[in-house]
C-alpha cells in the first residue's frame, strides 16, 4: 500500500519524536514503499530531536517560513504517493492508523476521511477535554464529517479539486483544516467519518493557561471564516448579548453535567467548560472588532490567564483524592436534580479584565452586525432537542451506558457530543426531567 504520513513540525514540542517515530511503525504496516515526511517549517532548535532515526523510509524537509499550512501544502506537492495521511507532532498514532485511513481512501471516489482524537494525558482539564471530544470532527448531518482535523485525517491528492489547498494566509496557526474541510465539501465532495477506527492521541499540555490561549486563537480565526472566506453558517448570532449574559448572569442555564455522579468532577468540567468558552469568545468578539476597525472589548490576557490557573488549581486539588478523572458517561438524571449557578470566580475574572465595549452610538454595530448575520445564507438547522431526546431514550436500557455509546447516538442524529449534551441538558432541566430515571 502506497501512502505518505505527513507531520508539520517546528521541532519544539517535546513529543516530536515519539509522534515521527509512531508514524513510522503505522507506515512500515503499508510495507516499504510507505514514507514519513516530517515538514520542519520555521528555524529549528539547536539540538536535533530526531537525529539517529535510523530509517529511510523517514524525510525530512526544511520550509524557512514558520506555517504549518503551508508545510502541509508543501507535503502534499512532495509527497511521493497520492495517499497523504495528517497528523500532528503532539499525536502518537495507533499501529493499524495507516491501514485504517488508507483502506478507506483506496475505493473511489472518497477524496478525504477522518476519524478520532483523543485527548491524553494527566489531570482533570485533560479528562474534561476528551470527555467533551473537542478534537473530533462534528458530523455532517448525512453520515460524513463537516470538516477535516488535521491531527487525524487522510486525503487522495490524485482526487482534490484543482488549487485546493490548505489556506496559509487568512489562517497561520488555526481554523486552516476547518476552512479546507469547508471548501472541500463545498465543492462537491463528501468527507467520510470513521468512527471505529482506533482513535489518535493528542498529548496536550495539561495546562490551562496553554489550553485557554488555544481557545482564544481558535475564536479569532472562526470569524476570519465568514469575514474572509464567506463559509455559509459560520457567523455566530449575538455574540456581544451572549458574552454580556457572561459577565453579569450568574443564574443563566449553561452546561454544568449533572450526568457525571462524583460532585467535585462535575464542578470541575463546568469550570473548564466556561473558561474555554469564554476564552473563545473573547478571541472572537476582539478579532470582529478588528475587522470593523471597533474594538468590541478590551481584555488583560495575562491577568484574566492567571486568574484561570488560580481557579483550575483550586479545581484540581478537589479532584485529586479521586480513583477516576475520566468518567464513564452516567444516564442524564442519576446525579443532580438542578443545575450549578455560574461561580463568583468567574464573572468577577471576566468583569474585571475582560469588559465588553459599549459605544456612544452603537447603531454602527447593529448595522455592521445585521449585514454581517445575512451574507452568507445560513446553514440548515441541526436536530431538535425533542430528537436528541428522542434517540437518546431509544438505546438499550432506556439511555447509553458510557462516552462512546453516548457520542455514537448523538452523532447518529447529525450532533456533535459536546453539543448535543448541552442541548440535551438544557432541553431536561426546562422540562424538569432531572432527577428521574427516564
């Protein structure tokens, strides 16, 4: 089987190695012909972590410009084979990952396949995160992915529309693959999901100040999405109400998983949860004004990032003296019959470094906002909370039983676990349905 396993790399991350070297033993599956190219984008480190290799079937090339679209679209005008597989330098990649990916992308016409992430690593932001799988691809709402990941994903080069590459310029450091996935599917082609391929392991830093950063480049480059690239669906309603309902509502229903039976977990993903969706809003509503030249709020980074660290330690030292920080998912009901109220913690961080900007005369906003949700038509609506409730209660047993059941019905009604289970929850809580079985 002929493949190549492309790896953008600046040859920082400590986990380099141990991915190029995961990568060669999944290729050496293909047989002989298969390559690892390892695409070292940037000036790298004085010591060479992937010296005395010892493989041929492993190639390292050297890109001056720090981009990794850009290595990823040099990788696939060098690669040698038309079958280029994606992964990222923080993964270690399962032995069968290039069978598995390849077998699929070998019948026509798939043009492009993706499959699991999996977070990885110690503590609970970790276990919250691959709990939430926030490193999956969502559905498509027809079988397939909306988009590709390029921590785990495949495509045929021989099969790409023509000039389709990954976009380096309107996106250096995040949203590229979305953005890819997006103009690929646009132009005709489906995107294939394996969900029972063996998941890829993301080893993040199991840091919230690295995490939170993550989060506030990812709410930037959403909005380059729709402001640049005009993506149907992409422009997100409301955001500076949303993010003010942040600040000053602490009685707001928000996601708080009253699945999850041990208490001082729970409180901790809803932690997690509101953090990094304050993280990503923040980078969004500040990457909007940039672009109408507004400024919509200002933000004291490393205060509100030390504020995090302070109210994830606290988080975490509750959890410690737990056996388990990866839960198996719980039926909704069995743990808590109210939701959590939205902690002091949070609201005073966001009020006192992350304020929204009120203009004099906001009719600019409005106007500019209004054309902004209009242009480009809007995607079709997702599944009704009714119909997640509805394929939810269908599985044996009256509801799933664990993390991967629970991801699999949802994803079977066109939703993403991480929202569906807040849409589910919300959806119980005004029905008053917590606290039963049902």
């Amino acid at each position: 089987m002929s493949i190549s396993v492309a790896i953008p790399t600046t040859l920082e991350r400590p986990t380099v190695r141990a991915t190029v070297e995961s990568a060669l033993a999944a290729a050496t599956a293909c047989g002989p012909q298969a390559e690892v190219l390892v695409m070292v984008n940037g000036t790298p480190p004085s010591l060479d972590p992937l010296a005395h290799l010892g493989s041929s079937q492993v190639r390292v090339v050297r890109l001056p410009r720090r981009s990794a679209p850009a290595a990823r679209n040099a990788a696939l005008a060098m690669a040698r084979h038309d079958t280029v597989l994606f992964t990222d330098d923080d993964c270690m990649l399962p032995s069968t990952w290039c069978t598995d990916l390849a077998s699929a992308l070998d019948a026509p016409p798939e043009v492009a396949v993706a499959a699991p992430v999996r977070a990885e690593g110690p503590g609970p932001l970790l276990a919250y995160m691959n709990y939430q799988r926030l490193f999956d691809a969502p559905p498509d709402g027809v079988g397939g992915a909306g988009y590709v990941v390029t921590a785990n994903c495949g495509l045929r080069r021989d099969r790409l529309p023509d000039g389709l590459r990954f976009d380096d310029v309107a996106f250096n450091n995040a949203a590229e693959d979305f953005d890819f996935g997006l103009r690929l599917r646009a132009a005709g082609h489906a995107i294939r999901w394996l969900a029972s391929a063996s998941p890829v392991a993301h080893r993040l830093s199991a840091s919230v100040e690295e995490i939170s950063r993550r989060w506030v480049r990812y709410g930037r480059a959403h909005v380059r999405l729709h402001t640049r690239k005009r993506h149907p669906g992409t422009a997100l309603g409301g955001v500076r109400h949303w993010y003010d309902s942040m600040c000053h509502e602490p009685r707001r229903i928000h996601r708080s998983f009253s699945e999850i039976p041990d208490s001082a977990l729970r409180s901790a993903f809803t932690a997690y949860d509101l953090i990094l969706g304050a993280s990503f809003l923040i980078g969004y509503l500040e990457a909007l004004g940039d672009e109408w030249g507004r400024p919509l709020i200002t933000v004291d980074h490393d205060e509100l990032t030390d504020g995090w660290h302070r109210a994830a330690l606290r988080q975490e030292a509750l959890v410690l003296d737990k056996p388990q920080v990866a839960p198996e998912f719980h039926k909704f009901g069995d743990a808590q019959p109210e939701a959590l109220q939205v902690p002091d913690w949070y609201t005073g961080l966001l009020q006192k470094y992350a304020s929204p900007v009120h203009h004099d005369d906001d009719t600019a906003y409005e106007r500019d906002f209004t054309a902004f949700m209009q242009s480009p038509a809007a995607t079709p609506p997702g599944p009704t909370a009714e119909e997640l409730h509805q394929a939810w209660i269908s599985c044996p047993g009256g509801a799933p039983h664990e993390a991967d059941e629970a991801d699999a019905v949802l994803r079977g009604t066109g939703e993403c676990f991480r929202e569906g289970g807040r849409i589910l929850e919300t959806y119980l809580l005004e029905r008053q349905l917590l606290g039963k079985h049902i």
